[in-house]
C-alpha cells in the first residue's frame, strides 16, 4: 500500500472514530490509544493532521474533556508533519492555525509547543466577486467551521451569506457533494450565530445525509453541521481566534 493510500485510510478511520463520538455510539475520542493501536503509526499520526480542528469536534460540540494524552498525540503530530508555511499554503496555514489554536485552548498548556501562525493576507478571503472560486477556499476551510473559533474566515462567512448558499446550489446541481456538504457547515456555523438565511442549512443537510454523506469524512462533516443546527442560535462564545 502506497503512503498515500494508508494515510487516506487511516484518515477515514479517524473520521469514523469522531463520528462516533459525536453521535454517541462510539464513547469518547482516545487518540492516544487509536495511534498506539494503529499497525502505521506514522499514519495514524498523519490522519490526525488531516482531521485537524475536527478532531476536537466532541469536545467543542458535547463536552468531553481532552486527556493530557491525546493532547499530547496532536503535538506529536505536528512534530511529525509541522505546520504549513503561511507564505506557501495560506489554507492549509489557516486550518493548522485553527488546530493549534483549538490545542491550546482545549488542554489549558500553551506549553505544548506546537506553533503554527495564521497568513497575514486575507485578500483571498473577502474578495468574493469570483464567488465560485470563493466558495472553494470555504470549502476547504470547513473545519474552522465550528464552535469557538471566530477569525478572518468566519468574518468572510459573515460577509457572503448570498455566496455561500449559490455555492451550495451549484454544488448540488453538479452533483459535487463533497463540497456541498463542507459550505452547509459554514451555513450551519452561520445560522447558530442567528444569522438570516436565504437557504433552509436544515433541509439541505437532511437531503445531502441521503444523496452525498457516503464516507466517515462527509458523514464528520454533516453530523457537525447538524450539532450546529441543534444548539440555540447566538449561544456560542468566541474567544479564539483563528
């Protein structure tokens, strides 16, 4: 098996391990025992790079504590895969960012070392004129669609609402549903904070858990965004910023 075929793997499997978490049938995420249990430790590590933010997802959505351990794990992590070069990847930048930020904040040690700075350009963000184009970078900065968390993309998210839900309509005429699934998150995120929208994140959801959640990565993300749709609107604190 090639590396990147174990890494996919092990990603799916760490998805599955969360989303179990979040949907009550799989107790809590134990990172720590899931990397030493893995028969590729390297992978099992690499997948928890690939999670990022979401790895924390029953801790921000249900509560459960983060160990010391699996703490510990998510540091390893970065050791083995370090964070992106903000001037290479401002994306990929971002959600390590989120991570690193969520680590810090979850397990009370700033101490743990991990260091991963957010760009400085957000230029890719507010210009939403070229709204498909737009909707992409979203896309793939699903994770930071989540409780706590509040930076330049959720003030991005704010400011393209009528984006946003085109992008989850064409997603969904084109039959992509990955990324429909990843823009009904921010949708998800957007209507917690109380915010009006032309869209129902509801009934989309619903209807992409029937047309587009096959897999633990898409089924993570709609089971999150459902979470999201559940709690009070505007009951989110933030006070990370990422």
């Amino acid at each position: 098996m090639s590396s990147h075929s174990a890494f996919a793997e092990a990603s799916d499997a760490l998805a599955a391990c969360v989303l179990g978490a979040l949907s009550g049938t799989g107790g809590a995420v134990q990172l720590g025992r899931y990397v030493d249990d893995a028969s590729d430790t390297l992978a099992a590590l690499a997948a928890v790079r690939v999670l990022g933010a979401d790895v924390f997802s029953p801790h921000l959505l249900m509560e459960h504590p983060l160990q010391a351990q699996d703490a510990a794990v998510v540091a390893k992590a970065f050791d083995a895969f370090p964070a992106s070069d903000t001037s290479g990847e401002p994306t990929v930048a971002r959600r390590d960012h989120a991570t690193a930020v969520l680590l810090a904040r979850l397990s009370g040690d700033d101490a743990l070392g991990v260091v991963a700075p957010a760009p400085t350009d957000d230029a890719g963000l507010t210009d939403t004129a070229e709204w498909s184009g737009w909707c992409v970078r979203m896309a793939q900065l699903a994770p930071l669609a989540t409780l706590v968390l509040d930076g330049p993309a959720h003030e991005a998210a704010r400011g393209g609402v009528l984006p946003l839900c085109r992008g989850v309509s064409r997603s969904m005429l084109r039959r992509d549903f990955p990324t429909a699934v990843r823009l009904v998150r921010w949708l998800a995120w957007l209507h917690q904070e109380g915010a009006e929208l032309p869209l129902d994140p509801g009934l989309v959801a619903e209807h992409l858990l029937l047309v587009g959640g096959a897999g633990p990565r898409a089924a993570l993300d709609l089971a999150i965004a459902r979470h999201l749709l559940e709690r009070r609107p505007g009951t989110d604190t933030k006070a990370a910023h990422a």
